[in-house]
C-alpha cells in the first residue's frame, strides 16, 4: 500500500481546473485546507466516485476571481500534499503558436518552456516528509527531464486516441500574464520551440515534482496566439472552454478509471534518494 504523510493514497486523485473550468464534480462536500504558504485556507471539493475519491481544485477560484499573477501555486500544491493525494492532471487553456493546433483542439503537453519566475518550495528554510519517512529539506535542484508524468500522458492519449483534435505530444511556453503577449513575444517563443502559450501550468508541475505528486495536463486550445489571428480576448477563452466542458468530464471520468492504484512512473523517483 502506498502511503503519505501516514495515509493511503492508492485511491486519491484530483482535477485542477483552469480558465473555463469551474466545476467537475457533481456533489462534492467543501475541505478548506490550511498551509504554511497562506493566512487563508486552499478551497477543495471532494466526493466519492467507483471507489476512488477525486478532488477538485479550481487554479483562478470558483468565480475566476484569481489571475494568473496572484495564483498562490505553493498554498495550492501543498495542500493537496497534505490531502496526501499522489496523481494530478490539470487543464489548461492555451493560445497557439502553430498553424497546424487550432482552437478546440487538444494538447498533451510533454515539456515546458519557463524562464518567467523562480519557484520553489526549497527556499532553504523548508522540510518535508514523504512516504517511508524521507525528508527532503535545504536546496533541492529538481531533475525536470520528463516535466509532465508520462503515465498520465499515456493514459489521456489513450483515452483520447479516436479524436482527431488531439496533439499527442507540445511544448508549453509560460508568460507571466495576466496581459496576452504582444506579436514580437508569440515570434521570440516560437523560434525557441514553443507550440502553445499559457500563464500557468509549468508552476504547477514544478512544485507537484518536488512533492512527489504525479502531473499531467490536458491543454485546451482557445485561440490562436497574438499575431496569428486578429485580436484576443478572455471571454473568446472561456466560451470555448465551456464548449468544451462537458467532454473533459466524460475524458476524465474515463482517464480516472484506467488509472492504476500503484504508480509506475519516474515522478518522485529523486525523493528515494
Ligand atoms: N496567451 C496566454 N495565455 C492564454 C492564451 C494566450 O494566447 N490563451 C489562453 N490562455
């Protein structure tokens, strides 16, 4: 049995949702959860389903009342840490860099481009327990390699293999938002390999890498980057989003049911160490 923080995990697993994406489950109960990183508590939703117990965690607020900028990533992470919650996949809407992944499509993104901000949960000061009792503490340079969890890649790729709207594989640039980028900023990221751009998800897998915490994204093309097409704007964001609502459920009632109890990933393979 795989534990953390002295509680089973087998059977936890939780949804970040993103821009758009408010809500998963259909009657969770309400965890507020307190963390060293905010006065104020992380707002989850919980329920049971097929035995299992999914989690949900909306990145903006139930209202998207929280911009990119202002996201306490680390209170949020950590929090589903002490869930002791072992597998995440999050959405995320991104613009496009490529002629070729068109708003509505899918990406499952497999490396990140992020020069924007430093985080970490390692600021020097910090400890923290894993399962069998390793404790991490002091500087921590995080192999980032594989950045998004390969398991969870197969498993959406599987799952989404008959639709021919999905990119198997994408590079996510990160900007620090909460503007849209200029055209000059599109060019500059796609000659450094970016194909989609976004504000939020390489935070995200950076501190689910150094607790452990498997991650995976789904990326929900909204629009076309500044430059390719002729203006952008939020509300275009979230109406195709919303379009696509009530198919990321049904993908991820699926993907939670092909998921395996054991992990057999490389993700905290540093914590054994
Ligand atoms: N840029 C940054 N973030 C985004 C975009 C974009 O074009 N579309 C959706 N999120």
């Amino acid at each position: 049995m795989e534990t953390l923080n002295g509680m089973e995990t087998s059977n936890k697993f939780c949804i970040i949702g993103g821009s758009g994406f408010y809500d998963f489950l259909e009657e969770p109960s309400k965890i507020s959860i307190t963390t060293p990183f905010d006065s104020k508590p992380v707002t989850i939703y919980q329920q049971e389903f097929e035995e299992k117990i999914l989690f949900f965690l909306p990145r903006h607020g139930g209202l998207h009342n929280i911009p990119p900028h202002k996201i306490n990533f680390k209170a949020n992470i950590y929090a589903l840490h002490s869930l002791a919650i072992p597998k995440v996949i999050a959405t995320s809407a991104v613009g496009s860099l490529r002629p070729l992944i068109n708003p509505g499509d899918y990406v499952l993104l497999d490396q990140f481009i992020d020069f924007v901000r430093p985080i970490t949960f390692f600021d020097g000061d910090f400890s923290v327990e894993f399962q069998k009792g390793i404790t991490k503490s002091g500087v921590v340079h995080l192999d980032m390699s594989e950045p998004y969890c390969p398991e969870i890649r197969k498993i959406l790729s599987e799952v989404l293999k008959d639709d021919h709207d999905t990119h198997t594989a994408g590079t996510y640039a990160t900007t620090m938002g909460p503007r849209f980028e200029t055209p000059a900023e599109i060019k500059a990221l796609q000659q450094m390999g970016a194909d989609v751009v976004g504000m939020t998800n390489s935070s995200e897998a950076i501190l689910c890498r150094e607790l452990g915490i498997c991650y995976g994204v789904l990326a929900v093309v909204t629009n076309m980057a500044a430059g390719l097409q002729k203006q952008l704007s939020h509300s275009e964001v979230l109406d195709i989003f919303n379009s696509r609502a009530a198919s990321l459920k049904q993908i991820f009632h699926d993907v939670i049911t092909q998921l395996p109890e054991q992990r057999n990933c490389t993700c905290a393979w540093y914590l054994q160490k």
